[in-house]
C-alpha cells in the first residue's frame, strides 16, 4: 500500500493541469499519477494539428514529471473503493489517498468486432507514431467519421501528399455541427484539395489484407489502403467511477467545486459532467481549454482553494488553410444566423434555442471567444437582425 495526499487517476492534459493547481496551494503534499499510458502527460491537440505540419515530437511534453509526483505509466486503475480511500491498479497495486481526482477521460467507439482489429482509433500519441510509420510506407489512406479526428486527419494527411477518401454516413462533414450551407461547402473544399469526399455510407467492415486493408461499405463497394483512421465519437471513462457509487449521467456528475458524490473524489476533463451558469445546463466538455481550466480548478479544490467552475470553454479547429474558434452549443439543428465578410471564409454564425444565443461559431475569427461568451450569458430575446456585426467579423 502507497500512500499520497493527492492521488490522481489519468496521465493526460487534466492530470497535469490538476498537479499544476495542487502546487498553487501545496508546495510539498505527496502526488501519485496513474496512467494507462506509456508516455508522461503530453499536448494532444498537436496530434493532428501541429506535428503534422512540421513541429516537432518533443514540442507535446508538458514536464509534469519535474513537479515532484510519482508518475506510474502503463497501469491502468481497476477498481475503487471510496469508503477506504484505495485505489488499486490492474498489477494488484493498492494506493490510499486523501483527495482522489478521477481524470479518466474517454475511449474511442469502435465498429462492431473490431475491438483489436486493423483500423487506428486517433487518441493518442502512440497511435500517432503508428498513423506516421504508415505514411512513411504507404501513400492511399482511409478515414471513416466526419468529426473533428475525420476532418483534421484527412487534412493532414493530404497536406504531407497522400491519397485520401474519406468516408462516412452523414451528408456532408461537420454536418452535426455546422449550417448545411457550411457543410455542404467543406465536402466541395476538400475535394478540391484532393480527398475523396464518400458521404451518406455505412461502413459494413475493415479486412486486413497481406499489404494494407479493404474497407467494405454497404453501398459503395470497397476501398484499398494502406492504413484505415477512424473517429466514430468517444465514450467517457465510467468503469472506475459507477461500481464505486459515484453518480454517473453521461461521465462523473460533479458539482461546483468538480466534486463528485463523494466529497474527496473528484472529477474533470472530458470525463466530468458539470453545471454551467452561462448555458444553464449540464455540460461534459472534450477539448483542450476545458481540460486544461477544469484540471487547474480541480487541483486547487483539491488543496483547499477551489472557487467555483463557472468557465463556458472554447475550442479550436484546422481545415487545411482554414481555422476557427468556437464557444457554446454548436448543433446543427438550432436555429442559425450567418454574418459573413466573405461567405465560407469568415465570419461569425449564431446558434440559436428560444431567443438566446446557445453558441457561436467564430470561422476565421480569432479573438472573440471573451465577446462570444458575454453574448450566451445574456438573456436575449435576439432575432437575426439583432446579431448582424455583433461581434465583429474582422
């Protein structure tokens, strides 16, 4: 049995973020790390962004390993027990905490049977070491999902000169997200940058073959590639939390001080479902921002000087030459209303619910997210008129 103050279940960007926000209020309370992971706690948006662009490997590490923890890599947390205050791991090591932050994060989807098959399921940065060997052997590439591991994938791989389809049973890329307009555009810019747009499929299987793989849909009959990337959406990371009695509704429920339903556990990242103000509803948030703000808060809560999360997060994303920022509800079945300087090139578009802006869609525009939260928190009612040069599209 280990015993630690601070006891922190995840290896990624929250967990470092946590042990950053415990050092703010405890300089010297011991810190244990538990991660499935092989690697210490790295930046992941660069996975398929940044390295694919040319920075380097190194550039991703976040020197959690210098703030005086112990770090144990490649175990996995099997079970916990909230009464006793123990954690134990899948090598039948036990650890007793005093403060325990469950920052458990999510898994990919998978396709049915194909839990250990051939397809690269883009979380980590191993998977980006094997997606890079690939590359480096092979030149046509298959990625299956419209999602943000869909389209920055395909465009990095297209950018570094690969054949590229992309596959996937919606009408057009981002279609969950983005006006119909704005998707129906994004499938005509990426063929134009040279991917293979396979839109409204179903995906019936991937066979590995002796050199690549065939990805067979049921209506589209079959593609060869050398390597097969899918982003079919995340589940969040519950397994430790629900037998322990903590209460789970889509990821850990956590109140505002990302306490969990026991007062010393805690949760944060993209595993933690938490009330924000501004929207005024439950949220469980998948991006950097969130994970890096909510890991922060979590760990001075931790050491006794949390402050209420009221933080509406934001998030980012590359499409070849274009980028946006983004805050709120992005869903494409709200009402929206567009104000663009140049159509599908920049500009800002309002998501609507009853009157209140729910989120806002900055594409092109950087620099605005302050303003774009201001405008969600307001009571409204707005109607289109009310929004044209709100926040400024320049």
């Amino acid at each position: 049995m280990t015993d630690y103050k601070y006891l922190i279940v995840g290896g990624g960007m929250t967990a470092d973020a946590a042990v950053n926000g415990i050092r703010e209020g405890d300089r010297e309370g011991s810190i244990g790390v538990i991660s499935a992971e092989q690697s210490p706690p790295y930046n992941r948006p660069p996975l398929s962004k940044g390295l694919w662009k040319g920075d380097p490997p190194d550039s991703i590490w976040r020197g959690t390993e210098t703030q005086r923890i112990t770090l144990y890599l490649g175990r996995k947390a099997r079970s916990l027990d909230v009464s006793n205050k123990i954690v134990t791991d899948d090598q039948g090591n036990s650890y007793r905490y005093e403060k325990l932050l469950l920052a458990t994060g999510v898994s990919p989807r998978t396709l049915p049977g194909d839990e250990n098959g051939p397809i690269i399921y883009y979380r980590t940065f191993d998977d980006y070491k094997k997606l890079r060997d690939f590359t480096e052997q092979g030149n046509r590439f298959a990625v299956i999902g419209s999602g943000f591991i869909g389209w920055e994938i395909a465009a990095a791989l297209a950018m570094n000169g690969k054949e590229v389809v992309m596959l996937f049973p919606e009408d057009a890329i981002g279609a969950r997200m983005y006006p119909a307009d704005l998707a129906r555009f994004l499938n005509d810019y990426y063929s134009q940058k040279g991917v293979r747009i396979v839109a409204g499929m179903e995906i019936v299987g991937v066979e590995t073959k002796t050199e690549g793989s065939v990805v067979k849909t049921k209506a589209h009959g079959e593609y060869a590639v050398d390597a097969v990337v899918a982003g079919l959406g995340v589940t969040p990371n519950v397994e430790l939390a629900q037998p322990a009695g903590l209460k789970v509704e889509d990821g850990i429920v956590v109140d505002e001080l990302l306490r969990a339903s026991d007062p010393d556990v805690y949760a944060a990242g993209d595993v933690a479902n938490f009330f924000n103000p501004g929207l005024g509803t439950r949220l469980r948030v998948e991006h950097e921002d969130n994970a890096n703000t909510m890991g922060a808060a979590a760990g001075r809560a931790m050491a006794g000087q949390g402050s209420a999360y009221h933080h509406l997060p934001f998030f980012y994303s590359d499409l070849f030459e274009l980028g946006y920022e983004a805050v709120g509800e992005l869903d494409s079945q709200l009402e929206t209303v567009a104000d663009w300087k140049e159509p599908n090139r920049e500009g800002v578009i309002y998501y609507l619910r009853d009157g209140r802006v729910r989120g806002v869609l900055l594409w092109g525009i950087f620099g605005q997210v302050d303003t774009a939260r201001d405008l969600i928190g307001q009571a409204g009612p707005f109607r289109a008129g009310d929004l044209k040069g709100r926040i400024p599209n320049t």
